[in-house]
C-alpha cells in the first residue's frame, strides 16, 4: 500500500540514496528541507528557527528524520554544539509536531548512531548494550531521548542506530578513495579497533524495511552482520582497488589533525551486531566487506 512518507535530510548521503527508493515503491515523498526545490513537494522547514506548521505534515503515513550536522569534521568547541543541537533540537521540534497530528503517523524513524555505545573494545554490541560514554554516546542519548514526545503519543519509535555507511560520493570512502587510489592507504594506528559497517543500499533497504514491520521499534542497529578490525578493511579496500594497503597512519598524526574526533570516531571502535534486524527477518544484500566494496564502487 503506497505511503505519505516525510524525509529530512533528503539532500544527504543516505537521504539522496533513500527518497527514489521510496518513490520506485509507489510512495509518495514530501521532502523536509531548508530550501524548496523544483518540481517535487517539500515543505521548508529550517531546524534551527524550530518552526515547522503541523498542517503542513497533514495525512503523512510516516516520518523519516536523517537530518544533522557532519560528525567527520574537527571538533571544535562550536562545532561540537552544532553537532548536539542540530541533532536534539530539530529532533525534539518534530516530535512535538507529529505528536499533535490527527491522524498520527504510522511510524517516526529517527536516525541515531552506533556511537551511543562508546569505545567498547573486544567485546560484542547488540541492542540491549547499554549507553557508552564520550561525546559521541552523549549525543546519541540525547538525539534518542528527543523524540520523546512522539513515543508518548503512542506513535511506533524507530531509532535506527547507524555504523559506518559504504558508498560512493559521501561517508567515509569519499575521504578514503582518493588515499587508498594512489597506493598510500593502510590501517590507523594499531589497526586493532572496530569497524561496523554497512552498505550504503543496504541502509536503504533496512529503512524501508523499519518503516513497514509493525512490531520493530526502539534502537535498531543499521550495521552488516560481519564487523571486522581497521586493518581487515584497509586490506579489502586496498584488494578490490587493486593496490597496496601497508602504510600505518600513526595516532599522534590523526590527533594532530582531528583532535578530540580522533580518539573517539577513528582509534576506538565498537563489534555491533544487527540482532534486531536479523530477528525480525532482514536479509542483507552485502554482509561481507569485500562484497560491498565491490558493489559500491562497482568493482566486479
């Protein structure tokens, strides 16, 4: 049955990606923005301002809430204040808004991340692993906490919490190609920690998916079920580009360049698994990482 779907963030990474998905099932996409665009429905809706008109959300099926500002940049102190608000502020408006609507929405997806479990070394991460801490957990808790209102509503609450999104032209391999490409890629410091990933079309799926089981709710964790170690990435990477991935980008480097992100975001990691997507019947497409490589960068 065709949706009335509202997006923010439709312009992102995962947003450009999701909106023709949606529209290629036959649902139909009011796209929530800061700026109107040509010949699509938007409703300009700017976070910051906290204005958004409950009418213009009249007869949406379901709300899905990427937007928020870039985590992958240095944190400064305002940055970091921008990261927090543009998260629980525009988050905390929506709810309040969607709570109020007759008829509700069927369902509110409101995007987290697998930062909200902290540095969580060797040890394997599911659902019910409690809040870590740092900034990044800090944020998560908040970003999660806002949607409060909606939940309260009685409004189905999905928080997908996303690991690192594979895809060409965004995330981390548009920051990765163009070392890994010239031969200088390689693993970050010890090369020991954590990466959950997950293919950028498989994200797609696992949203569209949330949005139509009815039993899913609360924290989901967008990750592929098979984590590996900085290093076992930087080897595939460097295998399906076809080119040396020895060198060592030591820590002092990546704090002298990102500060405090580095030890949070870069040298830390966390084993995620997806256990509530695999429960609830999710099959993906890409559960190896070579897999997705190859995909995402259509290398055959």
């Amino acid at each position: 049955m065709p949706l009335r779907v509202a997006v923010t963030g439709a312009s992102g990474f995962i947003g450009s990606a999701l909106v023709p998905a949606l529209l290629a099932q036959g649902h139909h996409v009011v796209r929530l923005t800061r700026t109107s665009a040509p010949r699509h429905e938007t409703v300009v809706w700017d976070p910051a301002r906290g204005q958004l008109d409950p009418a213009a959300l009249s007869d949406i099926d379901a709300v899905v809430h990427l937007a928020g500002a870039r985590v992958d940049e240095r944190w400064t102190a305002a940055h970091k204040r921008d990261i927090l608000a543009s998260r629980v502020d525009g988050t905390s408006v929506l709810a309040r808004v969607i709570a109020t609507l007759r008829p509700a929405p069927r369902v509110f997806v409101s995007a987290s991340a697998i930062g909200f479990y902290g540095d969580r070394g060797d040890d394997p991460v599911d659902e019910q692993t409690p809040a870590g801490t740092g900034f990044l957990a800090q944020v998560a808790r908040a970003w999660e906490d806002a949607a409060a209102p909606a939940r309260d509503a009685g409004i189905r609450t999905v928080h997908p919490r996303f690991g690192i999104v594979l895809g060409r032209g965004g995330g981390a391999l548009s920051k990765l190609l163009p070392v890994f490409e010239l031969g200088a890629g390689g693993k970050i410091a010890h090369g020991t920690q954590w990466m959950s990933w997950i293919a950028r079309d498989d994200v797609v799926r696992a949203l569209c998916f949330v949005i139509a089981a009815e039993a899913m709710q609360g924290p989901i964790n967008v990750t592929a079920p098979n984590p590996v170690t900085n290093a076992d990435f930087a080897k595939a990477l460097g295998h399906v580009l076809h080119r040396p991935a020895m060198a060592t980008i030591p820590a002092f480097a990546l704090r002298l360049m990102y500060g405090e992100l580095a030890d949070e975001a870069l040298l830390a990691g966390q084993r995620v698994f997806p256990r509530a997507l695999q429960a609830a019947g999710f099959s993906f497409l890409y559960p190896k990482v070579e897999d997705a490589f190859r995909h995402e960068l259509g290398r055959k």
